[in-house]
C-alpha cells in the first residue's frame, strides 16, 4: 500500500531536505565600526567570497563568505540523512512497525537538524563574522531552508501518526477474525 497518506508526508519530507541545499538558511545584516554595512548568508553548500579590509577602509560593502568562519558539515550530514530516511521509510510500508520506527529517528533527527540551524549554526556564523569585523547592530533573518526544515520535522511527525493509525486499523481487524 504505497498510496497511503504517510507516503505523501514522506515524500514531502524528502524534497523540503532537498530544498535545504538551494536556498540560505539564514542571512544577516550589521554596521562595522566606520559605518561599512556588512551583509552575509550561511548556505549549507560554502561559497567561498572574499573580503578584505580595504573594502572597510574605501567604505564599500563587505559581504561576508562563509568558509573560514562555520563549517556546516554536521548539517549537511543531518540534512540528507533525514532525506534518505524518508526515501527509505517509504517503501517499509509492508513492515509498519520497522517503518514507525524508522521514521521516529528520522523525526529526531530533523528536530536536531533545527536544533543546529537555531542554536549552533546561525549563532556561530553571527559570533564570528562579527567579532572579526567587530561589527555591531546584527540582525539576523531566517530563510527558507530553516523554515523547510521545520516544516519537514512536522511532516516526518505526521507520517509516524499515520503509520501508527494503520498499524492499529490492522491489529484491530487481526482481533476480530
């Protein structure tokens, strides 16, 4: 039964993780000491963009490139295992238990996923870029990613509901014949 509506939420689930690696998950904004705005975004693929204090000094825009100030492998590894978890956890449909099963660490693991956008990632790549431009006024806008990422933990969450309801429909026919 792959058309249940568990395979949907997973598969939804699999192309917000992919959606993840093409937009940012954050961008900021902050003022350097001279007055210099200071822009940059943390994407889960690095692009590498150069900056230099003669930028700061002629009073140009510095945008700031994320290699050398947060290495985001521990969200990439997360990211595309929670994709391959619910690639995966789709075609368990003929073993629900092993299936709920898979897709509650899957739902874990997304949940660690937005822990480290949140906690870890976004708040490193702000500490750092700012205290080597010693940049103040920082403010920091969430992108599509976070949001995709989050929106994938509800649906992994929703599929363990789903799977967990056809589980139950199945053991409840089993006790009436």
């Amino acid at each position: 039964m792959i058309q249940r509506k568990q395979t949907l939420f997973l598969l939804l689930a699999a192309v917000l993780m992919a959606v993840c690696f093409m937009f940012p998950v954050a961008s900021f904004k902050a003022v350097a000491p001279l007055g210099v705005p200071v822009s940059g975004s943390l994407t889960l693929v690095a692009k590498d963009v150069p900056e230099t204090m003669s930028q700061i000094l002629n009073g140009e825009p510095v945008v700031m490139g994320q290699r050398g100030y947060v290495k985001t492998w521990p969200l990439i590894l997360v990211t595309v295992a929670v994709a391959a978890i619910a690639l995966v956890s789709i075609f368990l449909y003929k073993k629900r238990v092993l299936q709920m099963r898979v897709v509650a660490v899957g739902f874990l693991l997304s949940v660690l996923n937005v822990f480290l956008v949140f906690i870890w990632a976004v708040d490193a790549f702000v500490d750092k870029a700012t205290a080597a431009m010693a940049c103040t006024d920082v403010q920091v806008t969430y992108g599509v990613s976070t949001w995709a990422m989050i929106a994938a933990a509800v649906l992994m969450l929703l599929a363990q509901r789903s799977i967990k309801k056809d589980e139950e429909k199945v053991r409840a026919a089993d006790r009436l014949r």
